[in-house]
C-alpha cells in the first residue's frame, strides 16, 4: 500500500508571497516604489501596535504584519516629527515584516522615512481595520495551513467526505464511478492535497491538471464532469471519514460490531477508520455509501452499534433479574413447605 508522504507545515510565508496572492483581494497598494518585498511574516495573526506607539514593547508581536488603523494614525499625527521617527524606529529595529495603513489614509512623513532607512514594506488599503483583520487572518491561515498529500481519491457522498485508500488496482477509482453514476461529487482522484485549517478542519482538494478527471482501468482517463455533468464534481471537501480496501486475509480481523472506533492519523488528526474486505460480488459502492450514512448518524448522537449493545446489556440483566426471581420464589415455596410440615 502506498505510504503517506511527509508532513510538510508551512510556518512562514514572504510578504512578495503575500501581496502576490492576497494583494487584489485585500486591495493593497505599495506606497514606496521598487521596495524589497522579501521579510518573513512567520504568525497567521494581525497586530495593531498600539501600544508600542507608547513605548511600551513586552508583548509586542513582531512577527505579524502591523496594521495602522485610525486610532493609531490619530495619536502619530498628535506627536511631532521627531517623536514619531523615535518610536516607528524602535518598531522597525524589531525586524517587523511589513506596515499597513488602513482605510486609505496618508502615511505620515515620519511613516515614509522609517519605511525607505529600514527598508520595511508600506503598503495603503481602503479597507476598514476590522474588515482588513477579518480577510487577512483568514487568508493567512490558509496560506500558512500545514499541508501533506495521500494517494487515494476523495469523494462527497451524501455530504460526508470519504477518503478512500488501498492498494494500486484494488478499486477505488471503479468504486468512485459508481458513486458518481448514483449522484454523488468527485473531489479527486489518485492523489488528495490536505491542508489542516484552524488546527480542526482537514480540507483535502485535487490538483488543476487532474480536477475532474477519473483513471478507469480498461476504459482509461474519464472526464467525469462531461460524462455526469458538472454537479458530479467539486474543488474541495472536508475529510470526514477514512475507508481503506483491504484484500482478504485470514490474518486480518474483520469488524463484526461496529464498537470499537479506529482512526487514521493525517496531520496528526484523528479521522475515523473504516476497512472494508474487498471481494468478488460485492457492492463496495452500496458499502461505502452506507458508511457515510453511518457517519452521518454519529455526527447526530447517533451510534447503531453502541445502542444495539445497549439493548443486548439491557436484555441480559433483564433475564438476570428474572432469574433471581424465579429463584427466590422457588425458595419461599421450598421454606413455606418445611415451615408447613414441621
């Protein structure tokens, strides 16, 4: 079976990075020409330096990119030139990666010759502060979301994400098909991409070159969108449950009840596990689609195997009880006799 490639955490990313990708969308415009974009911003979050307009440095996060709302702008502008150059330089000199100056306001000469001596990005942004925060720390967190890729292909059915491993041939892509063909969403197919968002949500995706497309052994590459038609198909999905095709083995232990969960660990979240024996005539397509059922009823407080188990306790302590009973009227007759004869 295919082994798990290498974990790979994204701990930074390069403000050139950043406004490259998230420049548009945030709607950031460089205010000094031809400057260096290279400095690292190595924390998803995003700072207002408030108080180290003040002075006061403990806690300051330098490692975020420093926005510069209103409040800030207003008590710069309240202090002299000189004054302002001494504290924008304290900032500065603690290798922040970037300023940014919010809704659309004009940076303060001072501003200007801190950004071009300490040759610290200046970017202006229409956007108000919090709206600004809001987009970018969602942003930052995608981009910076560890990240690793399984061989596998990944599906929507009945909006449970299901993962589905196995060895090369054993099949999964077959598999898929037949869950598309019964209305069910291609995410992708051979190889998944996950990212781990908020350090909770397994997101997995499909590259561009394969998005779409299925490998079907003796028919070839599918096109699956052209075939089923443009709902069969989506760009990510969260992974809610992992099945792996396993082939027939006496040395493996099939799951007969259902109350023992497994997980399968992917940037070491626990996802729930599922194996299922592939053999011939099998429906592995039905079998799947009622594992995600199955899921989906766990994700409502749902659990058939635990209840069922409940009910089978229940069952055995009730004829537990009915036997002590007729038990213990077994023995008043028997005393009630004696007592009666004696």
């Amino acid at each position: 079976m295919p082994k798990k490639k290498a974990d790979k955490p994204r701990e930074n990313v390069s403000v050139h990075e950043f406004y490259e990708s998230f420049g548009e969308r945030l709607k950031l415009r460089p205010v000094i020409p031809n400057q260096d974009f290279s400095q690292i911003i190595k924390e998803k979050s995003i700072n207002r330096p408030a108080l180290a307009l003040t002075g006061y440095f403990k806690y300051f996060a330098k490692k975020r990119l420093q926005l510069f709302g209103a409040g800030e702008m207003a008590y710069l502008r309240n202090l002299s030139d000189s004054e302002q150059e001494d504290v924008l330089s304290k900032i500065a000199r603690k290798r922040i990666p970037c300023m940014i100056v919010s809704r659309n306001l004009s940076p303060t000469k001072a501003m200007l010759n801190v950004a071009k001596k300490h040759k610290i990005p200046l970017f202006r942004t229409p956007l108000k502060s919090k709206d600004f925060t809001a987009e970018a720390t969602v942003l930052l967190e995608e981009k910076m979301a560890p990240r690793t890729s399984l061989h596998g292909t990944l599906l929507d059915v009945q909006g449970i994400g299901i993962l589905l491993r196995g060895s090369s041939g054993v099949g999964k892509s077959e598999c898929a098909l037949a869950l598309v063909e019964r209305g069910h969403s291609l995410v992708t197919d051979d190889t998944v991409y996950m990212k781990l968002l908020s350090e909770r949500e397994l997101m997995g995706r499909g590259s561009k070159l394969n998005r779409g497309y299925l490998e079907c052994r003796g028919i070839g590459i599918i096109n699956v969108a052209e075939l089923f038609g443009i709902r069969s198909v989506r760009l990510e999905k969260r992974i809610d449950l992992v099945i792996t095709f396993v082939e027939p083995s006496p040395h493996i232990e099939e799951e007969r009840t259902g109350l023992d969960q497994k997980y399968y660990k992917i940037l070491n979240q626990n996802v729930p596990h599922v194996e299922i024996p592939v053999r011939p005539g099998r429906d592995m397509a039905r079998l799947v689609e009622v594992a995600a059922m199955v899921q989906a009823l766990k994700h409502m407080g749902h659990n058939s195997a635990h209840n069922f188990n409940e009910r089978l306790i229940q069952l055995m302590s009730n004829k537990n009880s009915e036997k002590n009973t007729l038990s213990n009227r077994k023995k008043l007759k028997f005393d009630s006799y004696i007592s009666t004869n004696n």
